[in-house]
C-alpha cells in the first residue's frame, strides 16, 4: 500500500501524524489492565475508580479446573473486550466484517486514531519484530495501537518484546499487515476500539446517563476490602448484571498459590510467573491506594499503614523473583522458601487491611 492511497482515509489532511496519549501502566500482568489504565492513569478524574477497582483478587475455578491454570487476576479482570467502565467509550467489530465490507485495515485504524480512538486487535508475532516469537514461532496475540505515522509507515504500538517486557514501540504498516493477515490471526475476530470520555462529555449526555461517570466512594472502598479479607466473592454483587464467577476471592488465593508452588516443585506443573507478578502488582496498587487516600484526607498522614504496605509490596516483589528466577534457571529447588514466605506475607497482609478497615471507617463518609 503507497502512501496515497493510505491518504485517502483521512479526513483532516493535516493529520498525516497521530499520536494519542498513553502512559506506562502501574499494571500489566495482563494487557486488559494496561490498556486502560495507560489510558486512564494521568486523569485525576478517573483515580476514583482506579483506587476503588485494584482491591480485590481472584482465581478462576474455570481456568484451575479447566486448563489447570492458576491464572490470578484483579476483580474486576477486563480481559480484552472490556465493558460497562466508566471514563471509555467502547465500538466493537470484527475482521470477518471488515474483509466483507471490503474496508482495508489500514484505511480502518487511520480513521479511528484519526478520532482518538484506541485499536486493540489480534495479531501473530511471528511477524512483529522485537517479539519473543519474532521469524520463530506463529503465536497469536493482542496488540494495542495508539498511533500513526503516514510519513514513516509506522504504527505506535504496545506489547510485551523479546525481554517479556511490557514495552510502548513502532511497527511499519507492512508488518503489522503480514501479522494481521496470517491465517492463524485471522481465526481470532476480535477487533474493538475505545476513545477516552471527558467530564464534559458526560456531563453533555441527557439526563447524565452513559459512560463517564464514577464517584468516590468509601464506604465502597472499605465493603471491598472486606470482601478481599474474609474472602468474599464479590461477583455476587452484581446479580442484575451478570452471572456471578465462580473462584477464589481475597486472601483465599493464598491457599491456592501454595498448592501452584508445591505443585511445580513436584514437577506435574509447568512454571508460570504471572500469579506472582499479579500479587506483586496488587500490593503496589494497595501502597498507590494509601498514599491516594491521604491526599483525600481519609487517612492521616501520620498512618503507619503506608510504611507496613509498602513492606509488603517488597516482600511480594521478592517472591516475584524467586519464581523468576526458578523459571530462568529451571531448578525448582529455588522455591523452597515460597511457601513460608507467602503465609507470612498473608498474616501481615491481614493485620494490615484489618487496621486499614479500621482507620478508614473513623473517617467521614
């Protein structure tokens, strides 16, 4: 494809470059979390929901019992298709469509950058360089797209690269073709964009209805964190929407990561290092959350609690490691101190969110 005819999709002529904004994400174990909030982060108005939405855990009875996969994950999970959130406004489609209507996915992305809407697709890797499967193996995989380049023929993109690193990079509009062309990613349909709602945007809407709205609320704050200690599904809150997910909630998950451990040490489980890099995330959201909620003036800037969660946030850090570091050097022995190391993260973990509760609850509603 030249760039003429590439031009041909615009319809301002003098946005031959389009770059939306988009900030390195405080979480990215899984790519739906760091879509929305590279998105979201730099927006005072949307750290209410951020601060309210990063409390709860969960591990998934389907994937455990299903694929004997441990996949631990922040409640709400967003997964890819994300829906129902405040402060993003959502178009769904998919390639099959696409191809149908005879629209070139090219002509198709300028147009929604061109309207400040985000991409998220399906791509293989084989063909996108800087990937660990790079000219190796076709795997399938998610990609996100924030820009473009008319000029360079590039695409700003952000993935995992070769180092499983989540990174913010360029791909040239060949490969990025090559990769969404190939057959295997075209068995994945998926194709959704999402444009950044403002407050005025919403405050525009009739009758305030529609995305873009989402109040601090501590009283919902602490009923979470609640859940998260006694170990309630919190799914079952949303009974009007949804079908309520079966798993294990709160500081449930301990048990669960314990048999993962002694399960991988016994060789009948390959190693996976995202349970432990989703826990290490959790404890730096709960540090982001103290420090948020003492800018509010809901806890004192005197609190012993910043100090004691950011403790924790290290100690989730090194067991991270340690299973890092068990899967690099493929010697399961490495994780004989896990299991210690977990319960006593859990017991200060709960002294901790008990004490939090408790500070919280003398604030003023």
């Amino acid at each position: 494809m030249t760039i003429v005819e590439v031009e041909s999709a615009l319809v301002d002529q003098s946005k031959r470059s389009v770059k939306l904004p988009f900030a390195m994400p405080q979480v990215y174990g899984f790519l739906g979390h760091a879509y929305v909030l590279g998105i979201l982060q730099p927006y005072e108005y949307a750290q209410p929901w951020i601060h309210t939405s990063y409390i709860q855990l969960f591990l998934s009875k389907h994937y455990l019992n299903d694929f004997q996969e441990y996949r631990l994950d922040f409640y709400p999970d967003l997964m890819i298709a994300y829906g129902n959130m405040p402060w993003l406004r959502y178009r769904q489609f998919d390639k099959a469509m696409i191809k149908q209507l005879n629209i070139d996915i090219h002509h198709y992305l300028i147009m929604q950058l061109e309207r400040k809407y985000y991409v998220v697709t399906y791509v293989d890797e084989y063909y996108i360089h800087n990937t660990i499967c790079y000219q190796q193996n076709h795997y399938v995989h998610d990609i996100f797209i924030y820009g473009y380049d008319l000029d360079r023929q590039v695409y700003h993109v952000a993935l995992f690269d070769k180092n499983r690193q989540f990174s913010m990079q360029e791909i040239s509009f060949e490969q990025f073709y090559q990769a969404y062309s190939s057959e295997i990613a075209q068995s994945h349909k998926l194709i959704s964009s999402c444009s950044r709602v403002e407050p005025v945007d919403y405050n525009e809407t009739k009758y305030g209805s529609g995305a873009g709205k989402f109040e601090f609320d501590l009283k919902l704050i602490i009923e979470v964190l609640q859940d998260y200690l006694e170990g309630r599904n919190t799914t079952e809150r949303l009974k009007l929407q949804q079908h309520p997910m079966e798993g294990y909630f709160g500081v449930e998950i301990y048990a669960k990561l314990h048999d993962f451990v002694t399960r991988i040490m016994d060789g009948v489980q390959n190693f996976d290092v995202r349970p432990f890099h989703i826990l290490w995330e959790h404890k730096k959201m709960m540090v982001a959350r103290i420090q948020y909620l003492q800018q509010l003036g809901h806890l004192s800037k005197e609190t012993t609690l910043l100090a004691e969660f950011t403790q924790l946030e290290k100690k989730a850090y090194t067991q991270r490691n340690i299973m890092l570091k068990s899967y690099m050097s493929d010697n399961r022995t490495v994780l004989q101190s896990l299991p210690n190391l977990m319960q006593e993260m859990q017991n200060d973990e709960q002294i901790a969110i008990q004490k939090l509760i408790e500070e919280l609850q003398q604030s003023k509603f």
